[in-house]
C-alpha cells in the first residue's frame, strides 16, 4: 500500500530538480520515504533525490516501484499548489488497477502510471574522488551559471591554490568570468583543480535551485561534477551529478 498526505508545494518543490533532467522516472517507496535516481536520456546528468517520510503530513507505505509520467504528475501538482496555505494533497496508490489516485481542495485526478520495465534501469551512484568542494549560495551558482550562458556553450569551474572560486566561459568574440568574493563562498576545502562542462545542463540544474539555499560543488580534474542541496527546510535532499567534457574531445 501507499497513502500519503503533503504540501503540494513542497511536493512540486522536490520534484522539480528531477524533472529538470527527465520526463518519467522510477520511484521507489518503502517505508522510510519516497526516492528518485534517473539519469538523462544522453548519460550526461544524474540526479538523486530522497524524500523522507517526516516531510509528509501522514504516510504509511510498502515497499513498491512504480514508474512515474513525471511530466503530468507535475501538471496535477502544480494546480494544487496555487498559493501557500493551500490544503494538503492526498496520494494514494490503487494497487489493483496500479494507478495514482490524487486529491486536493475538491479536486480528484487518477493517474495512469508508466511501467517501471519499461523505465531505463536506474544509475548506479559513483563514489568521487574529488580534489574541491566548495559550498556557496544558490543566487550566487545560478548568477555565475547565468552569466556564462550569454557567451559560450562551455564552462570553467575551478579553485586555485590560494582558495579562489571561479566560473568563467569563453566565446568566438565574448567571455566572461564570475570570480566569487569571500562573502560569495561560504565554505571551502581542498586544492586547485579546473573542469569543463556544459552551461546548457547546468543551467538546467540550478534553474530549480531557490536562490536563498547554500549548494555544495564537489569538482575534479576531468571527473564529474557534485552538486549537492536541501529543499523544503532541509527535509529534500538532491544530488546531481554532471559528467565534464573533456577539452580536446
């Protein structure tokens, strides 16, 4: 079985980082809560999410997979969602006819679910080895990702030897360089380290991200890259991870 209820605000804000990368997905539910690993149609980009059980309002689950049209899920959410104080969404799994079954201020929809065989096989988590990691606000990443966009299709993220930050991109006639001040960068460690990869994916990535939310970037050298964030008070937790573009490719 799967009942549960939950601010459909903060059930659309958790899954939007998912949907930034896939259009269906498999979703695990036991009774711990609710998961999420997919990864992009072109194995470019990745992305985790756990929704634990203490974010819904009630839940009692089973251990199911269940193939989700994410895409229309968050179409029903987001007419749920329509402003803060809206009441809470009810979701419920019909096993007999493996349909979701969603409810909220007098609105009923059922939800015909994707068969999970025929859902790609989720992503196995790589452990990486990564020579820095650097936590700074979300206003910052999306500003620095942005910035980047209006020039090249490419980026730099890199850290030097002396503990600086910095994104930049270069284009046929412009470039750009997002250096981060120490109030930019709230934590760092490691040393200097410097990754190409794509502003299209990133852009994407951190799109979802609220601006007021610190994100954690773990970076190598032609490894991929970890970008890592709390949703909905910290009770969401998103992992995506980026796969570099080699330069001389």
């Amino acid at each position: 079985m799967f009942a549960a209820t939950i601010d459909p605000i903060e059930l659309e804000t958790a899954l939007q980082p998912v949907s930034a990368l896939v259009d269906e997905c498999k979703m695990r539910i036991d009774e711990n809560g609710v998961g999420i690993t997919a990864v992009d149609p072109a194995n470019v980009g990745m992305v985790d999410l756990h929704i634990p059980e203490t974010m819904f309002e009630s839940y009692e689950a089973q251990e199911h997979t269940i193939g989700i049209p994410l895409e229309r899920l968050l179409d029903i959410i987001s007419l749920f969602a329509k402003e803060e104080g809206s009441p809470p969404a009810r979701v419920m799994l019909d096993e007999e006819t493996r349909k979701l079954q969603l409810e909220c201020g007098g609105l009923n929809y059922t939800l015909s679910l994707t068969d999970p065989d025929s859902i790609r096989q989720e992503p196995e988590i790589p452990d990486l080895d990564l020579t820095a990691e650097v936590k700074l606000s979300g206003d910052s990443f999306s500003r620095a990702i942005n910035a980047c966009d209006m020039v090249a299709e490419h980026l730099h993220i890199g850290t030097t030897d002396d503990k600086e930050f910095y994104v930049q991109a270069k284009g046929d006639t412009d470039s750009v360089d997002a250096g981060m001040s120490e109030d930019d960068v709230i934590e760092f460690t490691g040393g200097a380290v410097d990754s190409l990869f794509s502003v299209e994916y990133l852009r994407d990535m951190e799109d979802p991200i609220p601006g007021s939310i610190p994100v954690t970037l773990g970076i190598g050298p032609d490894f991929p890259a970890l970008i890592s964030f709390e949703l909905v008070d910290g009770e969401a937790a998103v992992q995506y991870i980026l796969a570099p573009r080699i330069a001389d490719e």
